[in-house]
C-alpha cells in the first residue's frame, strides 16, 4: 500500500494520521500535487489532489474523509476509528461533515483574505461558531472526542484545528477564546491530539512549523488553493 501524500497538507495528514493510528503498514510517496502529469492525473483519478492511497491490482482511493472510512474497513481487527454502535457512529459522521461544511471552509476564508474585507468578520464568526459547536459535542469522559480513545472525528479535525492555532495566531494574530469551561474542554482535546505518538510522527521533519508558516505565506495574501474556501 502507498499513500501519496503532500508534508503541508492538512487533508493529507488526515489520512497519514488514520494509517498510524490503526499501524497499518504502508509506503509514504511525497508528491507535489500542483505538478500535474500524466501519471500523477491516472493514479489520483483525474484529481490531481492528495491524498492517495494505492494498493497493488486494486482501484486509488482518494478523498480524505473516504480515505479514512477504507482504512477502517481494511483491517477490521485494528483499532476502531468508527464506533460500532450504529447511533454513536452516525454522529461520529454528522461531527465529520460539520468539520468539512461548517469549519474548514471558514477558516480558510478568514485565513486567505485580509481584515479589510467586508465579510471577513463573519467569516471569522462562523469559524468560531463551528468549533464551538464541536467543542460542545465533545465527550465528558473525554479527552478525545468520543471519549478515552481517538476515533476518526478526532483525525478529520486535529490537522486543521493545528493550522489554525498556528498559522492564524501567527498571521492573523487571532487566538481562541479560553475564558469558559466549553473553550477549556477544546483546549484539552487540542493538547490531547498533537501529544498523540501518531500525530507527532506526522509533524517531525524539520522545523516543521516554522515550514508550515513559510508555505502558506500566499495563501494570507489571497493567494493558494482555491477550492478550500468553497461553501
């Protein structure tokens, strides 16, 4: 098996962050996804978009939220990112949608436009709002979201939730609230997540934040990929 995969990507580290947690072997191919060849349309299924996994004889499997959903499937003997309750796992997907629809998309409209714009305001809002909301959902018993062990709404959100304290602290100089217990609860499943050994092995090489600053650089001048910011 091989992921392809993009060091800056946070939709990529998703699906890397499922293959360590379910220790699921595999081969890490690092591409550059905006180098459109030939080989890299066929093995991302016309796309050109990580991430990718591909097994031998077998069709790539792309989209990270899917890609997630496979791997899951592929070793049923490995740790559960899905609940098995058919009640708690439907939430487990409406919490993952709710991070696609109502946090992402916000975050990076916020983070790719600068203060000036009229609509930046709400766009910083309905971030907030998003993981607020998130924030409420999560399990008392926590600290990952559906309690003592991480689950597969835990790597939808962890990649993102990490550029957002980092990038929009560092161009945006814009943080979280932290004054009340619902901030505090976010606060712990943060830091309970990046502490995680397979979250950490996904941000290893190098000085790895300060590459991820230098990176999305044009993407706080409006600049980057396009398709994030869409509604």
């Amino acid at each position: 098996m091989k992921l392809y995969s993009a060091w800056y990507c946070p939709f990529a580290q998703r699906a890397w962050l499922a293959l360590q947690v379910e220790k699921i072997p595999f081969e890490y191919v690092e591409i550059d996804p905006y180098l459109k060849t030939q080989s890299w349309m066929e093995i991302s299924r016309n796309t050109g978009q990580v991430p990718v996994i591909t097994v031998p004889g077998q069709h790539s499997v792309i989209d990270s939220t899917r890609i997630i959903e496979f791997i899951e499937q592929l070793h049923p003997s490995a740790p559960k990112l899905f609940s098995a309750d058919a009640f708690i796992n439907a939430e487990q997907k409406y919490w993952i949608e709710h991070i696609n629809k109502r946090i992402i998309p916000y975050f990076y409209r916020y983070f790719k436009f600068s203060d000036s714009r009229v609509d930046t305001a709400a766009d910083k809002k309905q971030m907030i709002d998003g993981l607020h909301q998130f924030a409420q959902a999560i399990d008392h018993r926590g600290p990952f979201f559906n309690g003592e062990q991480i689950s597969a709404v835990d790597i939808a959100l962890i990649p993102f939730a990490y550029r957002i304290n980092l990038l929009l602290q560092h161009y945006r100089r814009f943080k979280l609230p932290e004054n009340s217990a619902i901030w505090q609860k976010y606060l712990h499943w943060y830091q309970a997540n990046i502490e995680t050994s397979a979250f950490r092995s996904t941000v290893s090489q190098g000085n790895y934040q300060q590459r991820l600053i230098d990176f999305y650089l044009p993407y706080s001048q409006g600049g980057g990929q396009q398709d994030v910011t869409q509604l």
